[in-house]
C-alpha cells in the first residue's frame, strides 16, 4: 500500500446529485401556497410534462418508486406464465416478476455489454411464454431491434428496466420508446433522481388511465370506482419538486459523468486482464456507471481489489452480485446461465457521482494501477 494514496475522507461508489437549496425551497413554498402534497398535485403534473419532453417519449405516468412502477407494468398487461429474463440486474427486476405471480425463466447475457443475448432468447420460449422483461445494464441499450422481432414472431409483450437508462437516446428515439413500457428508477443512486421515484413510458395511450387506476389502489380514476386490486405507488409533491430541480442540470450532470468516465477509461484501459465496455456512437449515453469486469489475466481477483481499495477508503461495489438466478430462493428452480455467473463473480463498479474530481479519479487510478501490478 502506498500511504499517500490514501483518501482522508471515504469516496463511495455514488451519492446523490442534490440541487441548490434555495432552489429546492422556493418550490417547497410552492407546495405549501398549493397546499398540496400528494394524489396528482400541480408539481407532478409538471414533472410528468417535462419528462415526456426531456426523454423523448409519448407518455410518462410517475411513481413513487421504480420497483412498484414494473410492478404495475407487469400487472397492467394482465400476462400468465413465464418471462424469459436476464440473470445479470438488480434483484429488483426478477422479484417484481415473481410478485405479480409469473414464473421468471432465464436467459443468458452477452460478453460485450452483459444485456440479454439476444441468440438465446428463442430457445428459451415455450407454450406458456407471455412476455420478455429485458434490462438496458448499466444505460447502454439492448440489442431492441432483434427482440421487437421475437416479440412480433412470438405475440410476446416486451417491458425495459430502463433502471439506469435515463435520458439514453437511440436512433434519435428516446430509448423509452421501444417496447410496450419502460421503467426508470428516480432513485437517490441512479443518474437523475426524485429522491426516490418511478417512471413508466409507453406509446399506447390506454394505459393512460390503467397505470392511474393500478397505482391508487385500483381506483377508477374518472368515476372513483374500485376496478382491481390496485397498490398505492403515487409520486408526492416533494419527490417532484425535487425532480424538476435536477431536471434543470441534468444534461450538464451527464457531461460531468462523461469527463469521469474517460478519465477512468484512459487510465485503465490498457491494463492486463481489465475488460472494460465499448461505449458505442449509435446512441446517445448517460454514463451511468463506471463497471469494469476482471478477467483471470488479472493479478488481483475482483474481491481482493475492492478489499485493498477500501485501504485507501475508496469503496466500489459488486454490481451485480450475485446473479439473480443465484440467490437461494431461485438457485435450485433456475437453469445456469454461465456467461451471467462468471460476469457476476468477477464485476465491480468504481464510484461515479457529479461532483467527484479529475484528481480523485486520477488518484483511484493510481491505487489500481499500484494495486494489480503488486500482486
Ligand atoms: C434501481 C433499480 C431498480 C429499482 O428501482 P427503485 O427506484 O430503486 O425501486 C430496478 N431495476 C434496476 C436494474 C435497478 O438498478
């Protein structure tokens, strides 16, 4: 360990992007002059317009988190059976599928950016397959072109974790416009938060009223009648307040994350047994994450890295670990996926957040640099 390398005070692996203050107050006042706090108030309405705006899509309806936004996704589609779905996400993705009664069934992922192959997906479909749920990882998008034609070929709904996607572009669309719905998280960790927060987008302007009714306990929204066994997943006033501040600096805050990035990918890119992911030029991107994957040309195994980093009080993360079909509830009913288990096991995630220096990134380099080549 070289001392001097390490950090007085811990860099972690994100933290929130907050607006200015005085900012954030001037609409809390608002909330306050409106006396309204929660159930479809002026503030969410905004939010709601220019979200539609910034990310390019038809239709927003806003959440209170992005979890219960899938879930209602799921359940607005009224599907039976099973989902083929990727291993390689949060927990989030799969426990939603199993809450709304389906079965998930996995498919493995590719080793270029770890999003659903796409090759593997038709072997996988069976009588009882009523849906893909696939995952835009870490912001970059899905192969959406080859699963729109499975999804045609097959009558199967189609449903985006656009968790880490917001404001991805691609092909001049907003990447919330391919599938039938699309959920992004708002929460405090990803890129553009409501704190905490939940959106779904979509093209088909029935599910107008579905996701109102679905997400204020299945209550009709023009009549006041009880349709369904909804869930209560509204977005209160200081969630959108909070949203329209970050909405302002958003596409600054993606420059920022983009300078954080090639500063990260300059200096680790050449590294034996670093495998870091080509960002390509067909999209538009978020710089989401900074992910780097370990390969066994590495010295220094993923866990032993992110152990000497903590050293110097720099924390990163596995993310994901462990896959999802791994976790003791699924491992014994799931098929293996081994492209998802090796990348699992060998990931990690460096910190990424508006606010952390060209010098503090150069500085984490530094300690890996020092760090593989001791080992
Ligand atoms: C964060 C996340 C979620 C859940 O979103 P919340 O807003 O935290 O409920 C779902 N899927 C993925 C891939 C995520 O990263």
């Amino acid at each position: 360990m070289i001392k001097e390398l390490k950090f007085e005070e811990p860099i972690l692996v994100t933290r929130p992007k907050l607006p200015e203050c005085d900012k954030y107050i001037s609409y809390v006042k608002d909330i306050w002059n409106n006396n309204w706090v929660t159930n479809n108030g002026p503030l969410h309405n905004k939010l709601k317009k220019e979200m539609e705006s910034y990310l390019k899509v038809k239709n927003v309806e806003l959440f209170t988190n992005g979890h219960l936004a899938l879930e209602v996704a799921l359940k607005s589609l009224k599907l039976n059976g099973e989902v083929i779905t990727t291993p390689f996400t949060f927990i989030s993705t799969t426990n939603a599928i199993i809450n709304s009664g389906l079965k998930p069934i996995f498919c493995d992922i590719n080793e270029e950016d770890y999003n659903i192959d796409v090759n593997k997906i038709e072997d996988l479909i069976t009588k009882d397959t009523c849906a893909i749920v696939a995952v835009h990882v870490f912001g970059n998008p899905c192969n959406v072109s080859a699963i729109e034609k499975i999804a045609e070929k097959y009558n199967l709904k189609v449903i985006y974790d656009a968790a880490h996607a917001f404001g991805v572009r691609l092909n001049e669309k907003g990447i919330g416009e391919y599938g039938d719905i699309s959920m992004f998280s708002l929460h405090a960790t990803k890129v553009y938060n409501t704190i905490e927060g939940g959106a779904l987008t979509y093209n088909n302007s029935e599910f107008n009223n579905k996701f109102k009714m679905l997400k204020n306990f299945g209550m009709c929204p023009i009549t006041g009648e009880i349709l369904e066994s909804g869930i209560n997943a509204k977005m209160n006033e200081f969630q959108a307040a909070m949203g329209l501040c970050n909405l302002e600096s958003i596409d600054e805050n993606i420059l920022e994350r983009k300078r954080i990035y090639n500063c990260y990918y300059n200096n680790l890119k050449d590294i034996r047994g670093f495998k870091l992911i080509n960002i390509s030029n067909e999209y538009y991107y978020n710089y989401a994450y900074f992910p780097l994957v370990l390969t066994e040309e590495c010295k220094i195994s993923r866990d032993n890295l992110i152990k000497a980093l903590e050293k110097y009080n720099v924390y990163a993360r596995k993310y994901f670990y462990p896959a999802c079909n791994e976790v003791d509830y699924l491992i014994k009913s799931s098929t293996p996926t081994p492209v998802a288990s090796k990348i699992s096991k060998s990931i990690m995630t460096l910190p990424m957040y508006v606010g952390l220096s060209t010098e503090s990134v150069e500085q984490i380099c530094n300690i890996i640099k020092y760090e593989v080549s001791e080992k």
